[in-house]
C-alpha cells in the first residue's frame, strides 16, 4: 500500500564520503524501481532505475542494488558532495500488466544532508 | 529533453475560490499524466491518473468532484481544486509519461496557499 512517513529519517554525512540510502518495498510483484531526488520546493528528479530481473545498476556516481529476496532497495553514492543534499524517494512500479496504467508507489523518502 | 512545466509556481487563495493548475509536456506527447499531493515532510500521495482524452482515474479517498482533471491534449492537464479551503494547502505536482514507457517525468511543483 501507501507509504506515508510522518518523520523523515536522516542521514548526514561528511563531503566525499559514500553514502547508503535504504529502502524497502512492499509488493513483492513490482517489476521497476526507480530513485528520484528532491531538492526542496522542487519536483522530483529521476536519478536512475532498475527492472526486477536485474540486481545492480550503476550510473554516474550512483549505484542501484536490488535484493528481492527481502524486498530491499538500496542507493549509493560515491564521493557524496554539498548537492547532494537532498529528500531522496524509491519508488516501485505497481498495478496491472497494461503498463498504461500502472502507477509508481513512493517511499517514505530519507534526507541526505552533506557537511562540507 | 523529457521536462515537464506546471503553472503557477505558487499561489495564494481565499477560502471557497478555485484555482487552477496547468502541467504542460515541453517537448514530448503524454499520454498519461499524474498528479501527486505532498504535505511537509511526507512522501508524494498519488491523486489521480489520466490518460489523454478520457476520465481520470480517481485513489481512493480523494474526491472527484473537487478535484477536477481534465487531461484534453497530448501535452496539457490541468487540475482545479473547486472550492478550496485550508486544508487543501499542499504542494501539487504532476508527472508525465510517454505510453508503455516506465519512466515518470515530474513537474516543479505547485505550492497551493489556501487562506
């Protein structure tokens, strides 16, 4: 179902290091997981997505690993930076197999805040 | 590529009054778009889905009737809140979608003020 987070947890890290936002999703029949960022007052932005039949996916200092196993979704950040700073959100993709109407799921989201 | 536009940025409102908001595919055709709902510090709430030319499709508990969407062109929805009032003061943001693709591309935002 729907997530809704009353607290946002928070990660707070230090410029350079990596960092390990965490996520887990409820529906063990979702097929797509994507990770968007969102500064704030803004929309979110899609940073990179996986399909189920694969378990990591890297992008430019981002990597994406899936464990369906225990329903978890993990993003990393290499060399995080002062931008980086953030609400970060998982999604997965749920509904029927017509993909015209299948709609994302969002997470509670984790904030990332990097020190200089 | 892929952006996605909302109008306005931000607006202010008297309890009762409507407001309008326009979410626009810059540079592609969207058949179906989203609109989402978020409150401070919580995730995105989906509202509804709509697909060009035909009826939103409503989530569960959100009223249709004060939340009108009309999806009338490849690259166009809009949103009323019809009689709004306090409590529908939230951030408003629209997602499209190119068919059968699975990526979602969000708009800005709206910051809805209902005084």
């Amino acid at each position: 179902g729907e997530s809704v987070g009353l607290h946002l947890p928070t990660l707070s890290v230090q410029e350079g290091d990596n960092s390990i936002i965490n996520c887990a999703y409820s529906n063990s029949a979702s097929d797509y997981f994507i990770w968007y960022k969102q500064e704030s007052g803004k929309g979110p932005q899609f940073i990179i997505d996986i399909r189920s039949n694969m378990d990591k996916r890297q992008g430019q200092r981002v990597t994406v690993l899936l464990n369906k196993t225990v329903k978890h979704l993990s993003l990393q950040i290499a060399a995080t930076q002062p931008g980086d700073s953030a609400v970060y959100f998982c999604a997965e993709k749920s509904g029927g197999v017509n993909t015209g109407f299948q709609k994302l799921v969002f997470g509670t989201g984790t904030r990332l805040l990097v020190s200089p | 590529g892929a952006v996605v536009s909302q109008h306005p940025s931000r607006v202010i409102c008297k309890s009762g009054t409507s407001v309008k908001i326009e979410c626009r595919s810059l540079d592609f055709q969207a058949t179906t778009m989203f609109w989402y709902r978020q409150f401070p510090k919580q995730s995105l709430m989906l509202m509804a889905t709509s697909n060009e030319g035909s009826k939103a499709t409503y989530e569960q508990g959100v009223e249709k009737d004060k939340f009108l969407i009309n999806h009338a062109s490849l690259t166009l929805s809009t949103l009323t809140v019809t009689s709004a009032h306090p409590e529908d003061s939230s951030f408003y943001i629209c997602s499209a979608r190119v068919y059968r693709a699975e990526t979602q591309y969000f708009g800005p935002g709206t910051r809805l003020l209902v005084l």
